[in-house]
C-alpha cells in the first residue's frame, strides 16, 4: 500500500523522520534538499487555495478509507 501511495522521496523522508528520529534539518543534511522541501514531503503545501501532496495527508486518507483510526 504504502509503495503505491507515496513517491519513493516521501517514503525516505518518511522512514527517516519517523523510524530513524531524525528531525527535517538533519534528513535535509542526510539527504541534500532544503528543510522546506522535506516539511513538504511530510506535510504538504498549499497551492490554489487547497493543500496538496504531503505524505501523512496521503497515509491518513488511506488509513481512513480503510477503516484505520490514525492517531
């Protein structure tokens, strides 16, 4: 499931912020792209109003789908 919802940028951020500790100016470091940038793999942005992208927006919306409770 996880492999077909998320780009393989997001699951790294992912794995690494949530499994391996690291916080977003260390996986930005680790992985040579801005804190920004992993703070929208993450999270999202906002574009036109609405909030697009953003692996754990992506990961609730699957586990609801699916009966998951998140949190």
């Amino acid at each position: 499931m996880i492999d077909e919802l998320l780009t393989d940028r997001q699951r790294e951020v992912v794995w690494l912020y949530f499994f391996e500790g690291l916080n977003q100016r260390r996986i930005a470091e680790k992985l040579g792209i801005t804190q920004q940038s992993v703070s929208e793999h993450l999270y999202g942005k906002v574009r036109d109003g609405r909030a697009v992208g953003g692996a754990i927006r992506k990961l609730r919306s699957a586990c609801a789908e699916r009966g998951i409770r998140w949190g």
